[in-house]
C-alpha cells in the first residue's frame, strides 16, 4: 500500500515537472528563439534575405574571371565555386559582386558585402581590419616579362631602374617596395591593363601570383613567366583566404567548416579542374580585351 502511494507521488511529481517544462519551453517561444539570438547581425541578414553577397575582383583566372556563357556575360572561377559551397552549407542563395581590388575590405566593413572571395592573401595589414578563413590556395610569385625582354629578368635582378606593373592594393605592391626597392612600382587597377600596357611597353614587366602569370603567359604568345622570384621562399608565398568581417565570428566558423569539408571530401580538387577546364580561347580573348 505504501509502495503504491509512492508510486503515486511520483507520478505525479513528474507529470507536474513536465507541466513545467512545457510551460517554459512556451515563455521561450514567445521571447526570440535563442539560436537567432546568438547570431552576428551578418548571419542574422543572410538567414532573413536567404542569400549570401561575395565581393571579388574578377580578372584574376583561374580563380576569377569573365566568361561568356550561353551569350552571357558570366562571373566564374575556383573562388566562385568555393562561394557557391559556402552558400550551400548555409542554404541560401549567392549574389556575387565584381568590384575593384582595392576597395573589397572597404566594402566588407561597410557592410556591403559578407566576404571576400578574390585570391586573397591573410596579411598582418589585413588583419587589423578583417578576420580570415584557414588558408585554401597556395601561390608564389613570378615576374611576367616580354619574349624581348625577359633576359633583363635574371633570378638575382635587383630589378634597379624597371617599371613593374602591380594590382592596386595587391601584397604584390608591398612585395616590390620590401624585396624591390630599386625598381618602380606601377599600381593598376585591373590585371588586364596590366597585361595591355606590358604588351604595348609602357612597362616592363608585372609582379603576379604565379598561377595567373602563368595562363597570362599561356594566353598572350609574346609574354613569358621569368623565373625570378619564383622560387620556394615563405616570403613571396602568400596564398589565399577568404575575408570576413570581425563582427560575423558565426560566418567566419561557417566558411572554415566549408572549406575544410571541401578539401577533405575531394570537391576541392574537383571544383579545380572544373575552373581549369572553363579556361577556353574565347576566355583567353576576354582576359585582355576588356
Ligand atoms: N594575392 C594578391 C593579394 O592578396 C592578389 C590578389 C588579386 N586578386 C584578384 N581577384 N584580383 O593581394
């Protein structure tokens, strides 16, 4: 009898306890759902509008380029198929935004855009405005000289006294002031100019990532990629991550997670040689005639 009692007691207790949850599972409901509290206000826009905005600089193939397709004028790379994951993972859609190099951190801080996805090196300078993803791509520097003048370009040159093109705000133009200082520096805003004013002699040569000076070099019969300052030196391997506002540690954790998956899963490479393939002769036109 005494035992049955207990039982009863006890039944009771836990029914009034689950009242109790469900009661404040219910007070919760109604005050906004802690999952969206926790997010940046970055996470919390992109999850509202159901789309993710990528900024980049796109005359930089193979990691972003015009190309036409299907008679469109069509922005595509390995930077934009890593976007394209990143937005995947988060479910929502991807605009993509095609602005001058120089002015993507600008437009990250304000707000304009939720990352930056353009070939990007993780510099300390960077750092003290944006925070940046693990790294995903590697890349060492070459200087891409005329058929004419590349033996001026020897790998010991100084380079005294040559007018070397740059991206404007590149890691290239700190790369000539550091390591070049007796040569001039010519910051360009495109990398296509920077190949027409190579080609036409108005300079003498252009400081590049490697991979794209050597398509740039494969593109336009007359160019060649020099050996100088290709070589295995951690000061001229700068690689790229992706950029993302230091307000958004939720969207930062996001893209590591993306990026991780993809180069653990073999999308990496896939995504790759998918941007490899889409460098074709009508792309190679585009490239310099901008
Ligand atoms: N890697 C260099 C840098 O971080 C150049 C990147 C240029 N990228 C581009 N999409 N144009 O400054």
């Amino acid at each position: 009898m005494k035992k049955a009692k207990k039982i009863v007691t006890m039944i009771l207790v836990i029914t009034m306890l689950a009242g109790l949850a469900a009661c404040s599972s219910k007070t919760e409901s109604k005050t906004e759902n802690p999952e969206t509290e926790k997010m940046s206000d970055t996470m919390k826009k992109i999850k509202k509008s159901g789309k993710i905005v990528v900024g980049t600089e796109a005359s930089f193939p193979p990691l972003e380029f015009h190309k036409e397709i299907d008679g469109k004028d069509t922005i595509t790379g390995f930077d934009i198929f890593v976007a394209e994951e990143i937005a995947k993972d988060l479910g929502v859609e991807l605009e993509i935004k095609d602005m001058s190099f120089d002015g993507l951190l600008a437009a990250l801080v304000a707000g304009n855009v939720d990352f930056v996805a353009a070939g990007m090196a993780a510099t300390e300078e960077r750092r003290q405005s944006v925070d940046f993803s693990i790294r995903y791509y590697d890349t060492l520097q070459t200087i891409l000289a005329r058929d004419d003048n590349k033996d001026e370009f020897p790998a010991d040159s100084d380079m005294k006294g040559k007018l070397i093109g740059v991206q404007k705000g590149s890691t290239q133009s700190e790369i000539m002031s550091r390591m070049y200082p007796k040569a001039k520096t010519v910051e360009i805003a495109k990398n296509a100019d920077i190949i027409l004013q190579l080609q036409s002699g108005k300079i003498d040569g252009a400081l590049l990532d490697d991979p794209i000076a050597q398509l740039y070099a494969i593109a336009n019969p007359g160019l060649t990629a020099t050996e100088l300052i290709f070589k295995n030196d951690p000061e001229y391997d700068v690689g790229s991550s992706i950029a993302v506002s230091k307000e958004a540690p939720d969207v930062l954790e996001s893209i590591d997670k993306t990026l991780q998956r993809i180069m653990d899963d073999g999308t990496y490479d896939k995504l790759l040689e998918k941007a490899d393939s889409m460098l074709d002769a009508d792309m190679i036109d585009m490239l310099v005639d901008e």
